[in-house]
C-alpha cells in the first residue's frame, strides 16, 4: 500500500478487515512494528474521532503521532500552482511538504470541499498535492469527496453483524440501504460518496441508496449500486440503514428542495425493514438527521461505528509501514 486514498488503495479488502478484526482483539500484538517512526496529523478542518482514533491506532503501533492544525496554529497555506501570493496566504504547499516529508515518516491529511465548485473539489487538489512533494506515504483522514478510514470502519462493523447472527444471512446478501437525511444546512458528499464505493467493491450486499429527486451522487461512486427515490420502498426488508445527509452533485452545496423532513428515520420508518440496524458516522443533529428514539436504541450501531474506528487506521497504518520498510 503505496497511500491510502481510497478503496483502490487497498491490496485486499478483505485482509485488510481481517487486520482490523485481529487488532480488536489484539490491540498490542504490533507495538514494535512503529518504534521511532512518526506519523504528522495535519487537519485543515475540526475532528474528533478521526484525530483521536487515529493517535490511538498510531501509538498501539508504537509510532508517535505528532498532531498540527493548519491555519490555527500556523501559516495559511497555498495551494494553485503558480500563485502570485499577494494575498493571506503565506506558504506554498510545494516548500511545507517536502520539508513535512523529512519530518514525517507518514502524513495524514484531513482536509473538506468548499462546496462551492464541484469542479475544483472533484480534483482534490489538496491532497493530491501533498501527495506529489512529501515523498511518504499519504494518508487520507477524509477529502473532498471521500473518506476512506470511516467506509472502513464501517464495512467492519457490519461484518461484524451479520457474523454475530450468521442465521439470519445463511442463504442471502444483507439488504444495506444508505438513506438521505435532512439537515439545517447542505453537507459535503465525502462520507456517501465513500460508502457506496466501498459497498460496491465489497460486493457482499444487496447495496441500495435512497434520496429525494436532486439529490444524486455522482455515479462514478454509485455505479452499482440501486436508486431509489421512494425511501419506503427502499427501507422494505433492509438489514442496514446508513443515515447521513448530502448536497447533491448537480445541485452542488445546496439544500434539497420542498419539505424533506420527513426523510428523518424513526422507529416507525423500520417497522418494514427486518430489524434493521442503524448507522451514522457521527456526529449526528438529533431530531433533524436521526430520532431519539432510534439514538438511543438497540437498533443503533453508532458507537460501535464510532470504537471501530481505531481498529481501521491501525490496520491502514501497519499495511503503510509494512509497505515502506
């Protein structure tokens, strides 16, 4: 594994979960493998549970993880080629990280869409950037449009449910359903978007996403993956709902259209599903995206999402220092 990016990135997926599932049980079986190594955290937008799983998942490793928010506790950074920096920006990416690349022996870069220009999001300019003049492996803790650690995370978590009932699965795909979901403001497509590709390259569901009409995904991400409009219709017999909101690609970062409150999940709206459970990769607006009722609930697999979380980057990460020894 050259850099962790996307599902592409991944020699095999399921090795990978494999890892994953070993590190759960083991979280200190590698703790050697990452001495005198370090790994540089740059976030150019707020986290939690991605900054903070992934120093666990580092110093489980033995690595030592070295975190640095961009903007607030240094320079702005530029990143066109070619700019004429007569602005706020005072450094280019291409002086930082060649010199983060000798700092580093792994960076890890959080960055977000400005949900203004799909264009300009879509090219992932960022990340792409660091990629080309570190000169170490790069890894994603979400982009503009993907984020790779949480889709992870989230394929382990339901393995990790339909092993846990193997009855229920003998003799059928699980029904996984990504539902669209209100919200007080349009959000980035980098969790849906990641999902669904993770979902088709795993191939072992019955893969469906629902939203309203205006809300696509691009299908360079879905492609696989069924569409349906009727959320009622969708929900019929899941096994899985993933919940989470997003503008979509022709009405880039913008909200949806009409009264869509009533795409917000409730215990009601599983009453067709086959017990579904529920996921988010948080956080979550309680009563706007998902109910309390449903929060609060054995339906919900949010913290086991959320827990998993440090079993998925420390997979990354040992498959990253494995590659690079």
């Amino acid at each position: 594994m050259q850099h962790f990016l996307s599902v592409k990135d991944a020699d095999s997926l399921e090795s990978l979960l494999a890892q994953a599932l070993y590190y759960k049980k083991n979280p200190f079986a590698d703790q050697t493998v990452g001495k005198g190594k370090r790994l540089g955290c740059l976030f150019l937008n707020p986290s939690m549970r991605t900054r903070l799983s992934t120093q666990i998942a580092a110093q489980q490793l033995g690595m030592e993880a070295i975190v640095f928010n961009v903007g607030a506790e240094g320079w702005s950074m530029e990143f066109e080629e070619g700019a004429i920096m007569n602005g706020t920006t005072v450094e280019h990416v291409k002086d930082a990280a060649p010199i983060l690349g000798q700092y580093f022996d792994i960076l890890a870069i959080r960055t977000f869409p400005g949900l203004q220009d799909r264009a300009t999001d879509y090219a992932e300019n960022i990340l792409n950037q660091f990629v080309k003049y570190a000169g170490i492996p790069i890894l994603s803790l979400e982009s503009a449009t993907r984020h790779p650690l949480q889709s992870l995370a989230d394929i382990l978590t339901i393995e990790e449910e339909i092993k846990s009932r193997p009855t229920n699965f003998s003799n059928r795909k699980p029904r996984v359903v990504l539902s669209w979901a209100p919200h007080i403001k349009p959000l980035p497509q980098c969790v849906a978007n990641s999902f669904a590709e993770w979902m088709n390259h795993w191939g072992k569901a019955d893969f469906v996403i629902t939203h309203p009409n205006g809300m696509e995904l691009d299908e360079t991400f879905t492609n696989g993956a069924k569409i349906i409009h009727d959320q009622k219709v969708a929900l019929e017999g899941a096994d899985f709902v993933y919940v989470k909101n997003w503008s979509g690609v022709h009405q880039y970062g913008k909200m949806a259209e009409g009264d869509t409150h009533s795409w917000m999940l409730t215990q009601e709206s599983l009453a067709i599903t086959h017990q579904a459970k529920v996921m988010h990769c948080l956080p979550v607006r309680r009563n706007v995206e998902l109910s309390d009722q449903i929060l609060d609930s054995t339906a919900s697999l949010v913290n086991q999402q959320a827990g998993n979380r440090v079993w998925a980057a420390q997979a990354v990460l040992k498959n990253l220092l494995h590659t690079h020894e």
